[in-house]
C-alpha cells in the first residue's frame, strides 16, 4: 500500500508564495501578521515536512530556490482554489444572516408568531423570513430533517432528538355554538358524555388534538370525530353554526367568545393546559436570527 506524506500546511504555502512576489521573508511575515522568526519557523517545517530546500537567504533578502520555485507554482492553484472557498463561504454566511426558515404549529403560526416577526424584523430590517406553517408533528419533522434551523409547537409529545424550551403556556377550551344544549347547563358537563359525543376535530398529529387525547386517556376514549378538518378557522366556523361542539386554543377564539358567537363549557375532570415551545436538533444551538426569534418569543410569555 502506498504510503504518502503529511499534505503541507497551505498558511505556510501561501507565506512561501509571499516571499516568491516580495522577495524578502521580513516583508513576507509582515503581509501575512506574523513577526520574520515565526514566519522562518514556518518556512522550516515546511521544507521539513516536503523534504526539500525552499527558500536561500542572503543578507539582501530571500529567494526561492530551483524547488521552492517549482511548489510556488504547484501551490498557486491550490491557494486560488482555497480563496475561492473561503469567498463562497463568506456569501454562504452572508446569505444565511439574511434569510430565516421556521416552522410553526397553526394556532402559534396564526396568533403569535406574526407579532414576534415584526418585532424581529425591527432589529434585522433586512432579514427575508420563510415561513413553514404545519401542525406539531410536521414542524418536528421538519426540524429533525434540518430544513429550518427552530421550529414552535404546541404539542406535548417531543422527541428526545430535539431540544426544547417553553416560550409560553395555552388553555384549550371546549366551545358550542350558543343555540347548542351544552351552552345552557349550569353545571360542568360529565366527562363520559363529553367523550361520547361526536366533536370537531383537527387532523391526527395537530398539537390541539394530541393534548385532548391525553387528557381523556387515549384517541380510544373519544367518539369518532363529527368532522376532521385541517385549519382552526373552519372549526371555529363549524363549531359557531351549531355543526358539533369543538376543543380550540383560548388564543384563537377570544373574540368569538366576545362576540358571542361561542360558549364555553366546563367540563368536569378535564385539564386542557398546554406548554408552548421552541425546539431545534439536540447538539446544536440556534444562532442569528433564529435565536434572537426564540429569545423574542421568550420574552412575551
């Protein structure tokens, strides 16, 4: 098997290019920051590590010699080359402080995030933010696949892949039309009738449904859906005329309860509480503007 040597140092084979243009090893450690005995320290290792004889120094100053000129030549590609990465790099950077992905569960997306944008576009005027609005379990996905850098859920169920931090707490309510019997009752409804009664529901793998179904003790537990529908607006919208009662986050129907247009029921023995949360990959840390996003929404709670 064919063994080969150490690859040289490319600071060193950059220095040595500078003595070839300046023709002085002084001059040459004072373009790269380096005081003339670490830059001849350098040159030395180098000449160790290929083996061969680089640099002649005179008293007027440093010249290559035969071989030192031929690796100045072999070496002129491969610090173009690295040039070129370290520029592509740099507009990387550039372009990665200028953009933001997040992802985030409906009712975060809908009624929280858009004010902690704004406040966030008033410190990174020129930030582009691409927004990814999915429910709980497609943000984590998301997030575990690395296309946004900080997703926000509402569900409780995170895996132990990701890193999380509260940014807020919800109360989930149960809300009927005002012409529904339930609006009527002067006490908490039964919990069996709650779970045998037909309800408006999101999608399997929606935050808002995950937590009641644990709070009931299962999906078993609770009747099959009167309707399964995507987004909180239509069930907010079906749930005011009347089509089946409905479990919505207090953030989305503050003015329907306002307006009249819902009516919250107690129902006994049942706890809706839920924590909001940011949550990146495990081992890494969001940075720019994906942390100052987490650090804003931290700060509204």
């Amino acid at each position: 098997m064919t063994r080969f040597a150490p690859h040289p140092d490319i600071d060193s084979l950059a220095l040595l290019a500078s003595v070839a243009e300046r023709g002085s090893l002084g001059k040459a450690a004072a373009a790269h920051g380096i005081s003339q005995p670490s830059a001849s320290a350098r040159i030395d290792a180098l000449e160790r590590r290929l083996g061969l004889p680089l640099l002649v120094r005179r008293s007027t100053g440093s010249g290559l010699t035969a071989a030192g000129e031929l690796v100045v030549g072999w070496a002129e590609p491969v610090l173009l080359a690295i040039e070129e990465l370290s520029r592509g790099a740099e507009a990387l950077r550039r372009k990665r402080s200028a953009e933001l992905a997040v992802a985030a569960s409906l009712s975060i997306a809908e009624y929280l995030l858009p004010e902690w944008l704004v406040r966030l576009h008033a410190e990174h005027p020129g930030l582009a933010v691409n927004l990814r609005v999915a429910n709980s379990t497609d943000v984590i996905a998301a997030v575990q696949t690395g296309s946004v850098p900080v997703g926000f859920v509402e569900g409780p169920s995170i895996p132990k892949t990701l890193a999380r931090i509260e940014v807020g707490t919800d109360r989930l309510l149960v809300v009927v039309s005002p012409a529904h019997p339930w609006a009527r009752r002067r006490s908490a409804l039964p919990m069996a009738e709650f779970c045998a009664t037909p309800l408006l529901l999101r999608e399997p793998g929606s935050g808002t449904r995950q937590v009641l179904e644990r709070a009931v003790g299962g999906a078993a537990n609770l009747a099959p859906p009167a309707l399964q529908l995507s987004t909180t607006t239509a069930i907010r919208t079906a749930a005011a005329a009347g089509a089946a009662p409905a479990v919505l986050s207090e953030l989305t129907v503050r003015g329907d309860l306002a307006a009249g247009r819902l009516v919250v029921v107690t129902v006994a023995g049942l706890m809706l509480r839920r924590r909001l949360r940011a949550v990146w990959l495990r081992g890494t840390r969001p940075d720019g503007a994906a942390a100052a996003l987490v650090q804003l929404a931290r700060a509204d709670r």
